[in-house]
C-alpha cells in the first residue's frame, strides 16, 4: 500500500499534470506518427500534446540512471528494445535490489492502451502510470521518494535546460515535466512495421509463408477464439485511439493458477490476485490484462508474472484449458478454476498446426521496431 508521504506526493504531481494545464504552444500542435496510412492515431491528453522535442527530451531521461535515487537504474533497466522494451527476466529487479512480485510488460504501441500495468482499471494514462515507478514504495523501483530534491537537482545542467527549454519553453525543471517528457517519448514506440502488417494492410501476399496463413486462420477461429482476448489491430482488448473510445474490460482470469488459499477455498496466490485486489471484487480474482501480441516472440518470459517460458508453452497450457501445478506452493489444478474466462476452454491441435500457430505469431516481430536508433539514445 502506499503510504501518506507517496500518495501525498503523487496527488500533487498528478493534479499539476491533469488540473492546471497550460494551452499547447504552437511547437506543440505538430507531430508525425509513425503508422500506416489509414490507421486511427493514438489518443493524446490536450494538456499534453506530443512534439519531436518532447518525445527527444523524454527519450534521454528515460534511458539515465540519475532518475532512480541511487543512480542504479534508467527505465531503459526494466525495458530494453531488444526485448520489445521489456526484460528476459520473470519479475523485475527494482533499483534497490528489491524483487517484484510482476512481469515488466513490453512497452510496444502502448499509446493505444484503455489501460495501463497488469491489474489497474482505473490507470488509464501514461502520465498516472508513470508516477508508479518513479515514486512507489512497495516495491520499490526508482526509489525517488524522499529524494526528490536531491533527483531533481541532478537535472540542472545545461545539456538538460536547454533540452527542457525546447520541450517546455519558458517552464522551470519539474517532476511534471519529467513525466510528460517521459510519457511522450513511450507514446513515440509504434510498432506497425511487421510482415503481418505487410500482409493484412499493404496488400503483400507474399509478405507471409503458407504456413503463417493457417496460423492466423487459426486465431482468428472459433475453434481457439485467441483473437477474442487479442483482438484488433494491437491485438489486445485493451485498445482505445480517434476512432474507438468503447471500454471493453480487457481482464481475464486465464487458468493459471487454482491453489487452495483457505480450506476449501480456491483462487489465485494471495499475494497476486489480480484486478481483485484493487476492485475488491470476487469475481476479478485472478484477472490481468491480456497483453499485445505484437513482438511478442522477443518479450519473453511470458504471464503476469513471468512463469511461462516459451510460446509453445503458452499455447500448450491454453490448449489445456488452463494449468495443472502438481506439487510445490502452487500446487493446484487451474483448468478447474471457478473465475476462469469463458474463453479458455481448450482446445486440440496437431503438431503441425501449433507449429502454424507459432509460424503466425512470428509474422508480428517487427525487427526495426527492436533494432533502429530512432528509439535509443546516441548521444549524452
């Protein structure tokens, strides 16, 4: 839980940002994303509109250690391009060595994200998410509370004035404009370069291989319903931009775990239930957010928490209609779980289909997503 001084902290930095709000100036009004012609452009808060100097300010923080306390970690520590700006590990490490109980998500076109982190209804901004890392105390992640004067400080420098005189003119160096900065330059990651793209939007039939077009008829199924809780062009429920502002609830229990937490009681580990904990609601125990599938292949580890391996894993423990723990802490059967979503009912495939499955779901790397220097930082 936060305690006073945080949330104390982060109500004032969230009502700057929200509430007193500044016109766009017109450096401001102008800025290129990067998709497709014809595709729906992300939503924008009016309090802050995206521009090239934001988005360059917010990628040079994000990349600097000197906004985590101790400067032991950037953002960039729990979300590397490679890895389509998550990490190869189960649960994120934070700046302090504490471990997390949660999966750093890929950060691919998060700006068309309805909501925000694992299990969070009502954080629906990347400017309220934001504020999680770098002030949160449990668990800790950058670790700015109680420092904020001494991080702050570490800004004023003239490589940082002008960059911030570029992006805010005429503004003093703020936490709200640090997260600005930073939330602009994560909206700035649009992934809509891959061969399905290629495929499904630029009209090349042969952008994909035969056995990738079975796959994606297969997802696209009754059979496997996949596209149900990945849907879209983001494939993920939890998608909003211009053209659809329709919430649709992207949280599903998925049958991943079913241990016994009182007797004869069943549901998710105490210490992660999911949406539950935060909507106080029996019925959302055990309900995260279905991620984007989109680069999926390179952000492995997989789940909320990082306890599937491989795709073929996933898909296997789908084909179940959940999974069957045999013994350890978390013994128990979740294909019998009660709050399971409807949709994870199982399936068969052969070999060769899976193969299909996993052949499609490659279609969706978009390699200059993961490789181009338009996303890191070249110089300091």
């Amino acid at each position: 839980m936060l305690n006073k001084l945080i949330a104390t902290t982060i109500c004032v930095i969230l009502t700057t940002i929200l509430v007193g709000c500044e016109k766009a100036t017109k450096l401001e009004s102008h800025y290129n994303w990067p998709v497709l012609a014809g595709f729906p452009t992300p939503q924008v808060p009016e309090n802050n509109p995206m521009s090239d100097e934001k988005v360059a300010l917010g990628k040079r923080l994000f990349f600097d250690k000197n906004l985590s306390a101790n400067q032991q970690q950037s953002c960039e520590s729990c979300h590397m391009q490679q890895y389509s700006f998550s990490e190869p590990l189960a649960v994120s490490i934070g700046s302090t060595g504490e471990t997390h109980r949660r999966n750093a998500p890929a950060l691919v076109n998060i700006a068309y994200n309805k909501t925000l982190t694992w299990a969070h209804d009502s954080i629906t901004s990347l400017e309220q998410q934001i504020l999680l890392p770098m002030f949160d105390e449990s668990p800790i992640e950058l670790g700015i509370t109680g420092h904020e004067a001494e991080v702050l400080a570490r800004f004023n420098t003239a490589a940082y004035q002008r960059a911030f005189n570029e992006a805010f003119p005429k503004q003093a160096i703020s936490f709200e404009l640090i997260v600005k900065a930073l939330a602009s330059y994560v909206r700035s990651l649009i992934s809509l370069n891959s061969p399905f793209d290629s495929y499904a939007y630029l009209g090349d039939d042969n952008a994909i291989s035969e056995s990738a077009i079975r796959g994606m008829n297969l997802f696209f199924s009754e059979r496997l319903e996949c596209h149900h809780c990945h849907g879209g062009f983001n494939f993920t429920q939890s998608t909003t931009h211009e053209q659809q502002l329709i919430d649709r609830r992207p949280f599903h229990n998925t049958g991943l775990y079913n241990v016994e937490v009182k007797p004869n009681q069943f549901g998710y580990p105490t210490e992660d239930i999911g949406l539950a904990e935060i909507s106080t609601l029996a019925k959302d125990n055990g309900r995260f957010r279905a991620p984007t599938l989109r680069n999926i292949r390179h952000s492995a580890p997989y789940m909320h928490d990082g306890s599937v391996a491989t795709l073929a894993e996933v898909i296997d423990i789908y084909a179940a209609g959940g999974r069957n723990t045999e013994s350890g802490a978390l013994k128990g059967d979740g294909r019998t779980n009660s709050m399971k979503s409807q949709f994870i009912k199982g399936f068969e495939l052969t070999a060769e289909e899976k193969q299909d499955l996993l052949a499609f779901l490659d279609t969706l790397t978009d390699v200059n997503f993961l490789t181009s220097p338009e996303h890191r930082l070249t110089e300091k």
